[in-house]
C-alpha cells in the first residue's frame, strides 16, 4: 500500500469531530485528496510543503482529459482547498498553494420530478400495499409520506428515533447536515400512516436490536438509506407516466409542490436543512420551466 501522510488521518478526525461532516463526505474528500497525493507522489507531511499550485491545477487538468464530469472536477477542487486551507491553519505548511485554485462551476441540472398527481398515485400505491398488514408494508408507507410531507433526506429519515415524532403538533425533529437540528412540520395523511406503522406494525418487528429507531427491517434493527431507497424506486414503477425518482426525487418534488403552491423560498429553505437560499432556488427554476411549458401548451399566441 502506497504510504501517505500523517496529516491526512488528521484532517480525517478534523472533519468529523470539527466540523461534523457526514460520513459520505468524510470519504469524499478523504478520496479526492488521496488519489491527487498519490498521482503527484507526495507521501509524507514535509512533501505537503513542496505541493503548488501549478500541480493543483495540473491535476484538474488531467481529470478534465480523461472525461470527468464537470460536478465530479468542482468537488476535487473543493476537496483540495479545504485540505490545504486546513494545512496552511493548522501550522503544517507555510503557505497555501489552493488559494486561487478555480475549477468550472457545476451545471445546475434541473432535478426530476414528480407531477402532483403522480405524487398522489405514488402514495396511493404505497398505501394499498399496506392494507395487507404487512408490518414491512407499513412502514414504507410511513417512509413515503414523510418524504413527501417533509422534504428531508433519506439519511435523515432513517435517523429519526421515535421520541423525535410529535403526533400531536405535527412536527418532527431532525438532524440534518453538520449535526443542524431542525423542526419540520408534517401533515396529517403522513401522520395517519406513522400512527399506523406504531401501532400495528413496528411492535411486531422490534426486538433487542431495534433501541430508539423509528423504522425497523425484517430483522428489527435500524433501516438503512439502501433499503428506503429500493422501496422508492420499485413503488413508483407502478405510477404511469412516472420518472424513475429515489428518495431524493421525492425531496425534489416536495420542494416543488410546495413553491408551485405558493410557499415562500426562505421558509423552503428553512424546511430543506438548505445552509445557502442559493440552493433553494434551483426549485424555483423547475416551477418556472412547468409554467413555461403550460404557457406554451395553452396560449394561443405563445
């Protein structure tokens, strides 16, 4: 195994213990990092000293040669500036050779999602598979309507313990990015179907592995993001005319119906977990493209 340095296992703890990132980013830029320290051979914290900026950029320029996605250069970009920023903060380097590191900004995608009505039918779906009471049926259904209702990540989803669903307000509390912890409100088809998931089907799946959880597998313990996501995409399969959405689609669609039905951007934002309203706004970017193509379909000089 090729040997890198010491810093990196401290800019591990750095970014989870500091600055509480997920352990999906953790990796991220740990990879990121890693792969540039390997390819340019620096293995040692003295050779941190000797990195520039003319290699910085070389290596944006050899990804972009070899066909890596715009996105996949602005996160390396990204990745190398915080490291070396932590380096240059922490005394480790004199200097930091990222600052004027630039990558080409992101495409800003407008994310699929679902029309009101498919939202609708989606969830319809998932609440006839429940009438059979299967408890597993059960708590998907749960898992959709909070995804739909509240717009919070799947990570966040499968984090929520059962203290942190308020059925009388409404109100769930999350813990989203960063360790942020927010309230959300929900309404009350998801409230009906978390009432039934608890009721009847969560005490028959629950076991000495389950602790707090508020959704449970087959086999009692904690569901994980894989899972709800499999649900997501095999329930919408039986909506026409559908796009094939995940967890994440559905967020997206919140978002959406939300503005379309006149929702203000920040109290969008709020709900999100969204640190920057730059963020928000992509949504505002959907609802626009929708009335656009309305306007076309019905104006008769459009």
């Amino acid at each position: 195994m090729v040997p890198r340095p010491e810093a990196l296992a401290s800019f591990e703890r750095h970014l989870r213990a500091e600055r509480g990132r997920s352990p999906h980013t953790v990796r991220a830029y740990l990879r990121d990092v890693g792969v540039f320290l390997d390819e340019v051979g620096v293995h040692d914290d003295e050779a941190l000293r000797d990195v520039t900026l003319a290699d910085l950029r070389a290596w944006l320029g050899v990804l972009s040669r070899r066909g890596a996605a715009r996105a996949t250069i602005s996160r390396t970009s990204a990745s190398l500036r915080t490291f070396f920023g932590w380096l240059e903060r922490t005394g480790r380097i004199p200097a930091d050779p990222s600052l004027r590191l630039s990558a080409p900004s992101r495409h800003r995608t407008l994310p699929p999602v679902l029309a009101q009505r498919s939202a609708a039918a989606l969830l319809d779906v998932a609440e006839v598979a429940a009438d059979d009471d299967d408890p597993v049926h059960l708590r998907n259904r749960a898992a959709l309507e909070l995804l739909y209702a509240t717009g919070i990540r799947v990570g966040e989803l499968v984090g929520l313990d059962v203290d942190d669903v308020d059925l009388s307000t409404h109100v769930l509390r999350v813990v989203g990015k960063g360790n942020k912890e927010r309230r959300v409100p929900f309404g009350a088809p998801a409230g009906r179907a978390v009432t039934d998931w608890l009721e009847r089907g969560r005490p028959r799946l629950a076991g000495p592995g389950s602790g707090a959880a508020l959704l449970l597998g087959r086999r009692g313990r904690r569901v994980d993001p894989r899972q709800v996501r499999e649900v997501v995409h095999a329930l919408v399969r039986h909506v026409p005319d559908a796009p094939d959405i995940g967890p994440h689609g559905l967020r997206h669609s919140a978002a959406t119906h939300l503005l379309e039905g006149g929702a203000d951007l920040r109290m969008v934002q709020e709900l999100l977990g969204h640190a920057s309203l730059a963020t928000t706004q992509i949504y505002t970017h959907v609802s626009v493209e929708r009335l656009q193509r309305s306007y076309a379909q019905a104006h008769p000089r459009a």
